[in-house]
C-alpha cells in the first residue's frame, strides 16, 4: 500500500492543471503531475517520493490527444505506451514502446510520464530526438513550444509548474525507415543494457542510444561515423565505441566494459540491416 | 495400489483457481492493530543511540519497540540473534525497532521519526575475509555461551559457527593412485526464496495469558517451542496457527517473524497484532539462501575411477547461523555427489559474514555444493579423456558403497542412479560434449550433472496422523504437515485411500495446521513428509482397520481374519453378501436387535525417526538421514558465441522416485524444481555493495525466471523401492534443483569455452570469463 496520504485533482483543462500545481507548490505539498501512476505508485510504495498531491491529466483534452492535425502527428501526454503501438501511426515510436514493460504496464504508462519520469531510461525519447519532433509545455505564460533535442538535454528541461502537454512529429519522419534494437542482461522484459534507435532520413540513418550512458542521447558524429559505408560495419562500431568509453553506464545490470561490447555487436548487426533498406 | 499411481487433483486445488483459498493475512480480526518494522541501513555497525520520542508522539502510535525492551537470543541451532537488534546491526536489513500502531499508515509515519545513530564497521562480505586473521568477530560470544549445543562446533574467537570433517581411507595413497587431477575455486553469491506468499505474522495473548500466533510458517511446531522457549512460557500456553501456505522453499521454516509479532503483542497488552512485511523486506530482512566459496580437488585414476578428493566448503551463513549449521553438515555427508570416492578428506566451515542472514532453501544446500563438485566431475571427465555422462557412469554409487559418512548403500537406501543414468542417457539423446552447430554463431550442445540429497533431520523427529469419521463414513485425515503447494495433503491422503482400498474422494484431508489439534510432524522441510507422516497415516489407517474389524468380527459373530476391507464396507472374504457400511460402523455398530457393538472408531499412527545418529566430529562417521534419492539431470541450450547469449531448449530429469504415487503430480513437482534451479543458475543473486547494502533489493532488480524464458521440461523415473518407507516411495520434492545449475554450468563452459565457477551464469559472465582467456 502507499502508506501516505495525497491529494488528488483532476483538472479538465491545462490552465486548471497548472494552476493547480502552482498553488499545490506554494502549500509545500510537492505536487506531482499524474499520468499513468506506474511510476509514482511504485516509488511512493518504496518511500522513495511522498508527493503530498497529484495531478491527473487524464481528462485534461489537449494531453489527451492522438491524431494527424495538417502535415503533424500530436500525440498527447497522457497517451499511453499501447495505444503508440496500437495506433501505427509513427511504426518506430510504436516499436520502441512494444519493448517497455509488459502489457500490463504497457496500458497504464504515458508518453509524458516516460519522457518526464526519475527512472533514467526514458526510451521514448530516441525516436523523438530522431525526427525533428517538436514539444509543448503548458505553463503559468501559457503554452511554450520547443524542439525536442532542445528541450531533451539528458532530460525534460522544464519550467517550475511547467506541463509537458504535446509532442509534434512532422509527418515526414512518420513512415521513414527504421530500426530499432534492445539488449537486456538477460531478461525479455527488463530496463536496456542498451538500446538503438535508427532513423532513415532522406540519405542517411540518424541515431540515438537509450542505457548506453547515463541518459537517452543522440550524437551527430556518431552518426557520421555510422554513415561512412565505404567503412565496413565493424570498422564503424569499432570506431563509434572508442568514442563512448568513460561515459557508458555502468551498473549492476552490466558494467561499462561489457556495455561497450555489446555495442559493437549491436551497431554492427544494425548496419547490416540497414544495407537491406 | 491401485490408488496410487493414480493421476489425482490435488485436493486444494480448486480452492486455490477460484481465489477462495486463504492465506494468513487474508483474515481480518476486528480491533487488530499493525506493526512495521525500522530496519538497518549499514551492513554493520555500532547502535550508538535510538530515540524514540518523536514516534511516540504520533496519535494512534501504541508502542515503539527496540532490542533492549526484550533482550532475548534467539536461534533454532545456535542462540545467537537478538529479536531486535541490540547494541550493533550485523546486516543492512536488520530489524531494530518495532512500531505498533492502530494502522498501518500511522506506524510508518512513527517509525519515519526513529533517530537511530549509527557507527559504522568494516563490513565482510566473504568466509575468506572472515577467517582472515584480524577480521572483525561478529560474534564473541559463540562458542561460550551454549557451550552444550550437541552437534554443533563454533570455534570460539572466530567467526565459524560451526565445523564438520569427513575423514576416510588414506588421502595420500588416493592421491598416488590418480593419473589425472583437478583443482577448481567456486564462489555462488546468496539469493533468495522469494515464495508468491510473503512472509508475515500476528499475534495476540488473552487475559489468562494465551498466546495465539498466526503465521505462514513450514515449522509451526517449532514456532510453538521456540517462543516458549526464549520467553519462557508454558508450550500449552501457545498455539500456532497456519493457514495454507503460499510457497515455502525452505524460506518459512525459520522462526523470525513470529518472535516480532510476540514482543508487539506483548507490549500493547496481547492486543491482535499483525505484522505487515513487504516484498522488500522479505527480500532484505527475512534470511535467504546462503552463499558458497569452496576448493575442490579430484583425482582419478588411469580408468577413470576417482580415487581421492580433498574438498573445503566455507558456508556463508549471513549474519545469524540459524539452521545453516546443519547444512554445513549435510554439506560435507553428501559433498561428494553420488559417487564412491575412497579417499577421502572433506572440511565443511559454516561462516558468519555481513550477508542477510540464511536458512533452508529448496535442497537445504545441495544445489550449491552440487554446482561446484560436477563442474569439478565435468573437468575431470575431460582430463580423463571420458565422456562426461560415462565417467559419472563409472564413478556412480553402488549398492556395497560406503558414502562419505560411511553408511553402506543398498537399493534401499540409495536407489539406483546407474538405472537413472542409462535412463537419461535415452531420454535426452545424449550427444556427447561437441557442440552442435546449427547457424554461424550458434551452437546447441548438452550439459549433465547428477543429483543425490538425503535430509539432515534431528535424529528423534516425530510425526503423527489421526482418523475420525464422518457420518456418510468417510474419513478425515488430520496431520502436522503444512501445505504449501507441494501437495503433502493430497500425497498423504494418496497414501490412506490406497491402505483402506477406498476412492480418495472419500478421504478429506484438514488444511490448517492448529498445534493444539494436529499431531505434532516435525517440520514440513526436507522432503520428509511423505516419509514420516505416511508412516504415520499408514500406522493410523492400521489402527483403523483393527478397529473395523473388531467391530465387525463381533457384529458377524466371526473370527478378524475372515474379514475383507475395500470401498468403504467391511465384509466375510468367503461370504461377501455379509457385509457392513463404513458409515453403519464406524462409529460403533448398532445390531439390528438394538444391541450397541464397539465404540466409535478413531484412529492414531505416531511416527519416530529411528537408526539416525549425529556424525563422528574425527571421522564424521554416522547416519544423518534415514535415504537418500538419486537422479541425474540434463539440460539442452542453444548458445549465441557471439554475444554469449543463450536460449535453454530442453530440461530432463531421470530420478529414482521409489514408486509411483500421483505420476502427473511428481513430473510437476520435479519440473518446478528445474525451472527454479534454471533461474538460480541464469539470473537471481543478491547483489551487494561494499557496504554490504543489498543492491537489488526489489522485483524490478531482482529477476526471476518468467514465463517465456523457460525449457520443455521432460521427468522420467526410475523405481527402487525404499523398504522403509510407505509403498517403497522415496523422499521427493525439492530435487529437481539440485543438479540444474551444474548442468547448466557445464553445457555454458562447452558452449562458450570456458570455464565458469560462478553463478549466476549471465551472458556478461560468460563474456568476463572468455575475455580472460580461461578454460
């Protein structure tokens, strides 16, 4: 049980939200925005986080919207982990979230939580910082719109008050070819020793790293690296992990030695799946 | 017979798939109040200081307790654990204070505001650090103060809690006789039970000081003595009670929780008390699987016949030594697998470290030593130039054998594994030690290990079963053994259905265990309880008969012997239109005249270990367990040499049951054993950090085997009857573990190449070991 007791909103409109938790912060209650609660529950369980509120987004329209508006997909905070996947709207975010917990998990976790939330992961991100895709906060001034690789530095750079509202995926990166490939330690179902997410955009594969190092990131000279194909694919992963060595993570689910191994592997099976694009 | 090698459900069973089972904390009990526990954050250190004062201001708080309110040593072998922590904290997870209060939100919240000052100390985390010379004691008054404890060695001013040796024929001569030699290190860090029941408690003491305790415990007869015991109360004055359990694995035989639930009672004036523990504390606080170095050398000779071996296992018993002493002797009787080695120099060192502390766990330690002695075999085989599955062959114990503590093996006593062997052989068709290659990184290749295990019981341990009747005549069976999935009950009511020939829908068996009720069975632990509770139900289900026939020899007017018993009557063999009900008999027969006949028929059936004896401290000569059961086991994998991922295919299981009860059943069991030791070798260990701060102390980082992952799991068996025993049928239902680990171990070292002393056997293992050029 959460042996805590908090206060729970449900506001029906983003101003509502935020003013809400501005007020909330005031009162010292160190409100939490809520999306899926996967996160909030466990970690409030644990006695890790004792947020005095809560404030669920779920009714909120604008965090709850998931359509192709002119030449964007707007995807809502609150949209969960399955309904990305379900929908094939955008196949390589759809991919990435079919390797995030179980199904279970799966239906109750939102965009925004795994953008927004402690577990350092954050694998939504990827395909995000791939394609251009373009976030909205909702804050006290009102609506603030950034680009996601701006606003992602190791991660969500966010206002006090400050609601991740929408992300905005231009519709050219919707159907461009992907990869995507997850190394656990072991498990089918785990956090990633590391994770790959490749973009194909329009002559060459952008690509970000999730587990890799301590944070989700994507490196243009990695990627000049990993498109020189007069390189074999193992000169390139070769090259790509002397780059990273001092920054991958490492941790019990494997050490950073055992990481950098891995990677070469991984980015070479990578490239050769690309030559079949 | 019949009976018995009858696929039958279990009789819990469709309790259990509606959800209506009930488990010990699904019961409420009006005006109950709830308990937490404040555990150590250090894995060693110094109490400096605790203050209570600001927990005790919470409104709702009703006690907030710590060590020194009851200075008790608790410990079922050696009395060397205080209930609450007191003056210094041996492990991180430790419990040092207890908070009462009228829920459970407000006893967090309390004990939130416990001040405890800490100082900390070095922390050991290995038997080689703690017997270094100049290691911190963790416990000085070992060896002092139970100097008496029989059977147990503590080395006073060292950390061993305890020592055995098995000293046999000429260990230099072996060594002369030994054309091919190996000498191999092994460390297997701690892991842990993890039951889907966690683990919990409650308690309560009437006005007349009655004390109830409610617990999901494998030992409630122990619970019942201990806390009698520490708190020197009268035993009649307790009873424990334990509703169906939800997986035990060893981890509920050790009294814990109970002692907690006691002392919060007793502090708010035998008010209800439950103690609610959570997974995370399960994990942390409540003991776990112990932890093994060991060094083991083997020596064979020209034909391949091992001729000596010098073995040292070093037990990390964790902080507390609970029952880890007798596994450090069950560890050097049955170190040497099931093979005759006649040379033979054995140590086995039960050691305290900063670890959590450990207790029984599924096999009571032989799916530790066994992973380190068949990697040893498997080395050996290699150097001998023999198949590893024909040397195990050649080495496999007979009847004539002695084993390590000398008891002479007959198709009784020890089956027959050479039966086992041939059987697998088939079964999984071996195909040797060369990997097979299937795709340009892959392989599939085998790997083989042998089981043995025999159970290391107080040599006077006592089961019992009682009969009554119903009025529709059939019969209660009503034991001591606790229910916990591994389907005793239904085992046992197997076992009377087959004595009184009678369908088992006619035999109800009693879930909960009351000690006041039930006939006491000493623990349900060690695979013993088909063994020494079927003695039981078959002496009660003769006592039954006897008096079945009494009353019906008087109400036919006819000798005992001329009656027959099958299908719930009693009837004359030569005349069997003359026959009686159970239902019109069993509770005293009234003649059609009106005449009452006998009296109300109740049955008993005690049961007493017997021929045990505690080991020779020299030699280790003696009898520690009353069989043994062998088997072999084989697993299949696919690996990738590449990124040394691997994919198990198959599991096979060749063991001696004795004879067949509940075949379905068994294959289940054993296959639930695999898959258990599957996960034990692949992936769960308990990581700590130098600290000796557990690292992985949740679900999320502790990781389990899940559904997906697993083999095909294949059992076949072998029948040797045990004379002894009911219907001949062996002790079985921990073993399909013990070998799992082992043969995982040595189908990975084929595959990868190398070498592995380690578990678990991760990809990134395997990968360390291949970059350092081992194998």
């Amino acid at each position: 049980m959460i042996p805590i007791h908090f206060e729970y909103y449900r506001p029906q409109t983003v101003r509502q939200a935020v003013e809400t938790y501005i007020r909330l912060l005031q009162e010292k209650k160190k409100p939490l925005y809520y999306g899926g609660g996967s996160e909030i529950i466990s970690m409030s369980r644990a006695g890790d986080i004792h947020p005095g509120a809560v404030i669920d987004i779920k009714e909120i329209p604008e965090c709850m919207v998931f359509e192709e508006q002119n030449e964007r997909l707007v995807i809502g905070a609150a949209v969960t982990l399955r309904q990305i996947r379900d929908s094939r709207m955008f196949p390589l975010l759809g991919t990435v979230s079919k390797h995030i917990a179980d199904h279970t998990n799966q239906c109750r976790i939102t965009l925004g939580g795994n953008l927004c939330g402690n577990i350092i992961y954050r694998e939504m991100s990827s395909p995000l910082l791939l394609s251009d895709a373009q976030v909205l906060f909702f804050g006290p001034d009102g609506v603030r719109r950034a680009l996601f690789t701006d606003a992602f530095q190791l991660r969500m750079l966010m206002n006090p008050g400050e609601l991740l509202m929408q992300i905005h995926i231009s519709k050219q990166y919707l159907k461009s070819p992907y990869r995507y490939i997850k190394k656990t330690a072991n498990e089918k179902i785990d956090y990633p020793l590391m994770s790959i997410a490749a973009l194909y955009d329009q002559k060459s594969w952008r690509v970000a790293f999730s587990g890799l190092c301590a944070s989700p990131f994507r490196s243009l000279k990695i990627e000049e690296i990993l498109n020189q194909r007069h390189l074999s694919p193992l000169q390139r992963a070769e090259m790509v992990s002397e780059l990273v060595p001092g920054q991958a993570l490492s941790d019990y689910r494997g050490s950073s030695q055992y990481r950098l191994f891995m990677l070469k592997n991984t980015l070479a099976d990578m490239m050769e799946e690309w030559e079949h694009v | 017979m019949s009976e018995l090698r009858r696929n039958v459900q279990r009789k819990e069973s469709w309790d259990k798939v509606t959800g209506n089972a009930k488990y010990c904390d699904d019961f409420s009990v009006s005006g109950m109040l709830t308990a937490r526990i404040l555990t150590s954050p250090h894995g060693h250190a110094i109490i400096k200081r605790i203050d209570t004062s600001s927990a005790w201001s919470i409104p709702g708080v009703k006690a907030v307790i710590t060590g020194k309110d009851f200075p008790v040593l608790c410990g079922v072998l050696l009395r060397d654990r205080p209930a609450l922590a007191i003056d210094r904290v041996r492990y991180c997870g430790e419990p040092v204070a207890l908070v009462v209060a009228l829920d459970e939100e407000t006893a967090l919240k309390a004990r939130d505001l416990i001040q405890v000052e800490y100082e900390p100390l070095p922390v050991i985390l290995d038997p080689a650090d703690a017997l270094k010379e100049g290691a911190p004691i963790l416990h000085p008054q070992v060896g002092v103060l139970f100097p008496d404890v029989k059977d147990i060695y503590p080395i006073h001013g060292t950390n061993i809690a305890s020592h055995y040796q098995i000293r046999r024929g000429e260990i230099q001569a072996g060594w002369k006789a030994c054309e091919y030699q190996v000498e191999e290190d092994y460390y297997l860090p701690p892991s842990d039970h993890l039951a889907m029941e966690v683990r919990t408690a409650r308690a309560q003491i009437s006005a007349d000081g009655k004390v109830k305790i409610t617990t999901t415990s494998q030992a409630p007869f122990s619970v019942k003595k201990q806390i009698a015991e520490y708190f020197k109360i009268p035993a009649g004055q307790i009873e424990v009670h334990v509703p169906l359990v939800g997986g035990g694995f060893g981890g509920k035989a050790s009294v814990m929780l109970e002692i907690l639930a006691y002392i919060a009672s007793r502090k708010v004036g035998g008010r209800p008390v439950r103690l609610v523990i959570t997974r995370e504390e399960d994990l942390q606080s409540a003991p776990c699987r112990l932890s093994l170095r060991s060094k083991i050398k083997l020596g064979a000779d020209c034909q391949g016949k091992i001729q000596a071996a010098e073995i040292t296992y070093w037990l990390d018993c964790g902080a507390y030594s609970d029952i880890a002493p007798n596994m450090a002797k069950s560890m050097a009787s049955n170190g040497t697998g099931p093979y005759y080695i006649p040379n033979l120099f054995c140590n086995s060192f039960c050691v305290y470290t900063n670890h959590t502390y450990a207790t029984s766990y599924r096999s009571f330690g032989h799916e530790s030593f066994t992973y380190c002695l068949e990697r040893a075999m498997d080395r050996l085989a290699d150097r001998s130039g023999i198949d590893p599955l024909e040397f195990r062959l050649i080495n496999a114990i007979r009847p004539g054998d002695l084993t390590p503590t000398q008891v002479q093996c007959t198709p009784s006593n020890t089956g027959n594994l050479v039966a086992c062997l041939q059987k697998v052989k088939d079964l999984a068709k071996w195909q040797g030690t060369a990997p097979i290659k299937i795709e340009p990184n892959k392989v599939r290749v085998q790997g083989v290990s042998c089981l043995w295990k025999s159970a290391s019981p107080p040599t006077n341990a006592v089961s019992g079963a009682m009969i009554t009747f119903n009025p529709d005549g059939s019969l209660n069976l009503n034991t001591g053994v606790v229910e916990m999935g591994s389907g005793n009950k239904t085992n046992l009511a197997q076992i009377l259905a087959a004595k009184m020939k009678l369908d088992i829908s006619q035999i109800h068996v009693v879930y909960d265990v009351d000690t006041r009720l039930n006939p006491e069975h000493w623990k349900t632990v060690a695979s013993l309880s088909g063994y020494m509770a079927g003695n039981a139900v078959c002496q009660a289900a003769d006592d039954v008969l006897e008096q079945i026939r009494t009353i019906a020899a008087q109400a036919f007017e006819c000798q005992k012997q001329e009656l027959e018993i099958a299908d719930g009557m009693v009837f004359i063999k030569n005349n069997p239109n003359c026959y009686l009900l159970f239902k019109d008999i069993v509770a005293g027969y009234k003649a059609p005249d009106g005449r009452s006949i006998g009296e109300p028929v109740l049955g008993r059936g005690g049961f007493m270990l017997k021929g045990l004896s505690i080991l020779d401290q020299e030699t280790g000569k003696g009898k520690p367990g009353p069989s043994w059961t062998v088997g072999v086991q084989i697993v299949e994998l696919e690996f990738d040499k590449r990124d040394f991922t691997y994919r198990l295919i198959e599991a096979y299981t060749v063991i001696d049951c004795g004879a067949l009860i509940n075949p379905q059943a068994i294959s289940e069991m054993i296959a639930g054993g695999m898959a258990m030791g599957i996960g034990l070798a692949s992936r769960e260990y308990l990581s700590y950090d130098f600290q000796g701060v557990l690292q992985s102390p949740t679900l999320r980082t502790y990781k389990l085997l899940h559904i997906g992952q697993e083999p095909d799991y294949r059992v076949g068996l072998v029948q040797t009857p045990q004379e002894d025993a009911p219907y001949g049928i062996r002790s079985l239902s921990e073993h399909g573990i013990i070998g799992i680990p082992a043969a995982l171990g040595n189908a990975l070292s084929r595959a990868a190449k190398v070498n592995c002393t380690q578990l678990p056997l991760t990809p990134e293992y395997l990968w360390s070991i291949s970059q350092k050029g081992q194998a």
